[in-house]
C-alpha cells in the first residue's frame, strides 16, 4: 500500500513539475496510457498492478474531457487551435491545471484507500470500460463512433 500511494505522489509530483514548463498545452503526452489490454491480460494480473493501471485510465479520462470540444491530442497549444496566447489564457489555464493536479491527488488518494475493496473482476471490468471510452476519445468527432 505504501509503494503504491509513493509511486502516485512521485507521479503526481514529477507531473507538477512537467507540466509547468508546458503552460501553454491543454494536456501532454505523459497524461496518455500507452498500452489497452484484453480481458485474458487483465485477470492475470495482480490487484496492485490492476489499481494502477485503473488510476492511470482515471487519470486519462479526467485530463481529457474538459478539454474535448477543443482537442483530443496531446501537446496541442492555445494557438494551435486559435486562441490568442495572452496572459489572461494561460494564467487561465495554468489554473485548471494546478485545480486538476489538486483533483488528482484526492482522487489517487480515494483509490488507493478504497478500490483495494473491491471485487478484482469489478476492477477489471471498470479498466475495460475506462479503455473503451479513452479509445473513443481518441478517435475523436470525426471518427466513427
């Protein structure tokens, strides 16, 4: 229990960190899963690294969504999508990102506290439900939903 609220502090923190020198991108690409996984992947792994993997799908979901109607990629600035890059927009944004890191640390806070509870199959359906809508997400407006 103790790694696992370390490695999401030391996440959180070394996200802060990273996403102070971005001010001006809505959501970077460390915000991203790198991998989906099948069911059969899914029930062979243990419950801690199941907890994880449910964190960084929550982690996703939650940086993406505010963010949908203007972009779903990461690293996409302000003026990428014509917004002026004036320092009322960025103080703005750098805002919503320290309001978010804020939300994240009390979300990975309920996770690791209470999701040890639940049920490993219910764990596993939640990952597999969070990886279709990041999939959908991804594919964006203009894809075929």
């Amino acid at each position: 229990m103790k790694t696992i609220t370390f490695s999401i502090l030391f996440f959180l923190i070394f996200n802060f960190t990273y996403s102070q020198t971005k001010k001006n991108v809505f959501f970077d690409q460390q915000a991203l899963i790198s991998k989906f996984h099948t069911i059969d992947e899914l029930e062979d792994m243990k419950k801690g690294e199941l907890i994880k993997l449910y964190t960084e799908r929550v982690k996703e979901v939650t940086t993406v969504l505010p963010y949908l109607a203007l972009t779903n990629e990461a690293g996409v600035k302000l003026s990428d999508i014509g917004i002026k890059e004036s320092s009322d927009h960025l103080k703005s944004l750098d805002k919503h990102h320290e309001a978010i890191l804020d939300s994240f640390e009390s979300t990975n806070n309920m996770i690791s506290e209470f999701i040890p509870y639940a049920d490993t199959e219910k764990i596993v359906w939640a990952i597999l439900y969070f990886e279709e809508v990041i999939k959908k997400i991804r594919i964006g407006a203009n894809g075929n939903f």
